[in-house]
C-alpha cells in the first residue's frame, strides 16, 4: 500500500511538471501568435491602399470608346489581317497574344503566354510597358479608368 501512494506521489510529481510544461507553453503562444499576426499584412497579395479596380465595375458607352480609339489609329487598324505599325486589332478581345500572322512581334508579346480578355486589356492599357516589359508597343497608356473601360467595351463591341 505504502508502495502504491509513492508511486502515485511520483505520478502526481510528474503531472505537474507536465502542467508545468503546458504553463509554460501557454506562455509562449501569445507571442507567437503575434509574430503571425505582423507577417500577416506583409503576405497579403494585394495591400488595400492599391486595391485593384475591375474592368466589371464600369458602365461602359461604347460611342465614347469609339472616340477613344483615335489614339489607337496611327498604328493599329480594325480590318482583318491588316497589319500597321502595330498588329490588326480584328477580334482582339479573346485573342491569344502574339497570333496575328504576319506581325513581327516582339518576344515579351509573342511569348506573353495572355489572353486578352476585356479585364486583360483594361489593365495593359493603362501602362503597356509596365504590364508587359519588353513590349515594341511605344503607347504610354490611358491612365483614366473610365476612357479605358469604354474603349474596351468598344473593342468588345466590334468582335465578329
Ligand atoms: C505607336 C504605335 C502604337 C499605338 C499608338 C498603339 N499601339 Fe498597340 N501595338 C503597337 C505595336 C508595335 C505592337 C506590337 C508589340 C510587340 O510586339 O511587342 C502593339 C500591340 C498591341 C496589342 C497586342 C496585340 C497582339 O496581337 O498580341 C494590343 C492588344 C494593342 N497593341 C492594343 C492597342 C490599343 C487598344 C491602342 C490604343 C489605345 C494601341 N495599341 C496603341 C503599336 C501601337
């Protein structure tokens, strides 16, 4: 009997140097949550000041769009297979970039692997060099949002 209460005092001893163990255990996890909580912002994709803003959210006027495209014309015309400066914009939007036959693209464009989708348009031409470093395309871009968004809707707008 006397046996079996030692051997439960040292059970009982251990316990507690095990609660003791979980104490200070307890102890550490604040601070580590902490540490996560400050990496927390710096892994973030996108901080909110830079929020990105979507092609979607526009309502777009496809008449105004049209006027828009004047800054185009110098390089690019609308008609099929009909290369200038720049490549043919026939059916642009859903185009695979670097696929106009007969246009000597450079190798950011011809190997950009994109798609120009309305929302990939949107965000190229804003800055061209900047979505697309490397680009023969000396265009600095529409910078205001909504002249953007209606030349996209336009260029959607003549898909064939
Ligand atoms: C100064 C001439 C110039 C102007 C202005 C210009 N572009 Fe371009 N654009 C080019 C050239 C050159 C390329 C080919 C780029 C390359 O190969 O790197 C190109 C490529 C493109 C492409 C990629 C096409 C493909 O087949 O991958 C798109 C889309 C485009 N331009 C749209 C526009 C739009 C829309 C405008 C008007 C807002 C515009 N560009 C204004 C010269 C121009």
């Amino acid at each position: 009997m006397k046996r079996n209460f030692l051997m439960g005092a040292a059970a009982l001893a251990s316990l507690a140097t095990l609660s003791a163990c979980g104490g200070n255990k307890a102890e550490q996890a604040p601070a580590a949550t902490e540490t996560a909580a400050a990496a927390a912002p710096a892994a973030a994709p996108e901080p909110a000041a830079g929020a990105k803003v979507e092609f979607a959210s526009f309502t777009t006027d496809v008449a105004a769009g049209e006027k828009v495209f004047a800054l185009c014309r110098s390089c690019h015309v609308l008609d099929e297979g009909v290369n200038r400066v720049g490549p043919s914009l026939y059916n642009v939007v859903g185009r695979a970039s670097g696929s106009v036959a007969g246009f000597s693209y450079s190798d950011a464009n011809k190997s950009s692997g994109v798609t120009w989708s309305e929302d990939v348009l949107f965000e190229y031409l804003k800055d061209p060099k900047g979505f697309m470093p490397g680009t023969k395309m000396t265009f600095p871009g529409i910078k205001d949002d909504q002249d953007r968004a209606n030349l996209v809707a336009y260029l959607a707008s003549t898909k064939k």
